[in-house]
C-alpha cells in the first residue's frame, strides 16, 4: 500500500494562521512590531530565493522584515561591524544571516557574533548548548519543522529507533539531539549516520523513522528503508530542471508507511518555525527590556 503523505505545506499553513493571530495579540500589547533582519551576502540564486521567501512569510503574518544584502566581495569586519549594528538596534528582534558565505568570511566567526537573544536560527554555542541540555532558548529551524511534522502525522517517536542519515550542524547532528530528548515527540533511540558509516543500509533498514539530511538526489532507494517506516525527506537537490529530496520518493513510497514529498514537505516547515522563533524572541526581548 502507498505511504500516507505527511503534507508539510499544509501543516505549515495552519501554523502561520496560528503565528498571526499571536503576533497581532503581540503588537496589540506591546505596541512593537516582532522584526526579522536577514543578511543576504552574495548573489548565490538558491540563497536569494530562500530570503525572499522568508520576507514574505514573515509580511504574511504581521511581522516586518529587512533585508540587508551585501557584494559578495564584502569583508569579515564589514559583515561583522553590520551584525554589531543589529545587535544594538532594538527594533530588530531577530538576526538570520543566510548561508553560505563567501570564502573570505569565516561562517563560525560570524554565526557566534549574533546576539544570543536575537540567534532565531539557533546556531549560537549558548543556544546549542541550551537545546542540548534540554533547556532550548529558540529550537533549530528546520529540525523543530521535522519534529512537528513527526507529531502532526501522528508518528510515535517515544521508544521508536530513529536514523538520521547526515550530521551536519544545520540538521542531523541537531534533529538527533532533539528527537532523544526527554520529552513529546522524543525519547527516541537515535543513530546518527554520515559518510564514514560502516553498514549503512543495515542501519537504516533498522530505522522506525528515517531521516534523511545528505545532500544526494534520491540517494535513499526502497531497499535503504525497513517496510512501514516512517521516511522524513529533508533535502532539497535540484536534478535538470526538477526539485527531488534525497529519498527516491516514488520507490520508497512503495515500502514506507508515511513520507514526506518535496517540495512541500520540510521546506515550508523551515519558516514557520522561523516565524515562531522570530516572535519567542520579540517576547524574550521585550520581557528583558522591562
Ligand atoms: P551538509 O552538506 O552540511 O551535510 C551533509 C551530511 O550528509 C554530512 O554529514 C555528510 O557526511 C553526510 N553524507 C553525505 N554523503 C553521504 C553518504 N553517501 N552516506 C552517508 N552520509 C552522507 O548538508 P545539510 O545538512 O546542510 O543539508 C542536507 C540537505 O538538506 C541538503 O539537500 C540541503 O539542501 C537540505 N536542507 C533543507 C532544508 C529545508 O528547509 N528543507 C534546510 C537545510 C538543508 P560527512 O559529515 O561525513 O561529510
């Protein structure tokens, strides 16, 4: 039987609905405006749709949004002396600096100078460090979007062997953290994969939940899942002229119990919990400037 299609655009819909009426709850209260400033450096065309999309969103549900876009021959100190100027301003509530970044700039130097309290991203060590602990500040953006698609789709994570095949910063090495948590929608067993993985495809036809965050169209074939798995589909490849995840989505639909498509499957989850981190972070700020 074909997998359930886990519809991330849907899910995401009714979370901006939600994100407006709390933002306008917001401003009716605090007379501000939650505000995104996003630093776009570069001409990367993948890079500036992704900000474009988010300004819009965040228009979408009542928050305002800069862009700050830079020449891709812009200096470490330049990029630096514009974070220092966000961070100081207090009508910007959120920083998200677009990656990559050109070679000159080192991203980790430019990640770390982001106010804590402004980091919706949640790259910052301090805000790592929390969501590690189990005491997050703001949760990463595109792992929280994997998790509450995992709780809307009604998927048991509590117990469940999840896979997470990629460890990147961004998405595996945090998702996992997230998922064997103590707490809803975690207790997992997690197994963090990456190219030095031995056995691969034992271990992921082991995963109750897979999830796949690598990079590789359609790396992820029927016989990688176990029949009945639940198959989360983080990447986004472009292949001729056509967006595909990193799972071949037709074949493993075939095996899994429930699948996530892309696009409209983690993508649209990335920035509505942009937006929510966006407004955590107006609150947090507001209750520090009182
Ligand atoms: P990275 O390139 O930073 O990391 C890729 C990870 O996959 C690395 O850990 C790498 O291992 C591992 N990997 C690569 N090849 C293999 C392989 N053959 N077998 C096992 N592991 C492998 O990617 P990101 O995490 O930034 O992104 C992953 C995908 O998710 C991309 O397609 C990206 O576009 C997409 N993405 C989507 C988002 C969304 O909103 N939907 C948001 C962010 C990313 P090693 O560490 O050993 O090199």
């Amino acid at each position: 039987m074909p997998a359930r299609l886990i519809d991330g655009k849907a899910i995401a819909a009714s979370i901006r609905e939600r994100l407006a009426v709390d933002v306008a709850t917001f401003r009716q209260a605090t007379h501000r405006i939650p505000k995104l400033a996003a630093v776009l450096v570069g001409d990367d065309p993948a890079s500036q749709v992704y900000v474009r999309n988010k300004e819009q969103a965040c228009t979408k549900v009542g928050m305002a949004s800069d862009v700050h876009r830079l020449p891709s021959t812009t200096t470490q100190t330049q990029l630096l002396e514009l974070i220092a100027r966000l961070n100081a301003d207090s009508d910007v509530h959120g920083i998200l600096v677009q990656l990559p970044l050109p070679k000159q700039i080192h991203e980790t130097t430019v990640l770390d100078a982001v106010d804590p309290l402004k980091d919706v991203d949640c790259f910052h060590p301090e805000n790592v460090g929390r969501m590690v602990q189990g005491r997050p500040r703001f949760l990463p953006c595109t792992p929280h979007g994997v998790q509450v698609l995992l709780r809307e789709s009604g998927t048991t994570v509590d117990g469940a062997h999840v896979v997470v095949l990629g460890r990147s910063e961004i998405v595996g090495k945090p998702v996992g953290m997230m998922l064997v948590q103590k707490g809803e929608t975690a207790n997992a067993t997690v197994t963090i994969c990456h190219s030095r993985t031995k056995n691969l495809a034992e271990i992921t036809r082991s995963a109750d939940i897979l999830i796949a965050a690598i990079g590789r169209p359609e790396f992820v074939t029927a016989d990688l899942v176990r029949p009945g798995a639940v198959v989360i589909d983080v990447g986004i490849n472009r292949l001729g002229d056509r967006l595909v995840g990193d799972v071949a989505f037709a074949a493993v639909s075939e095996v899994a119990s429930a699948i996530t498509p892309v696009p409209g499957g983690v993508g649209p989850m990335t920035i509505a919990m942009l937006l929510e981190n966006t407004l955590t972070a107006a609150k947090l700020q507001s209750v520090a400037a009182q």
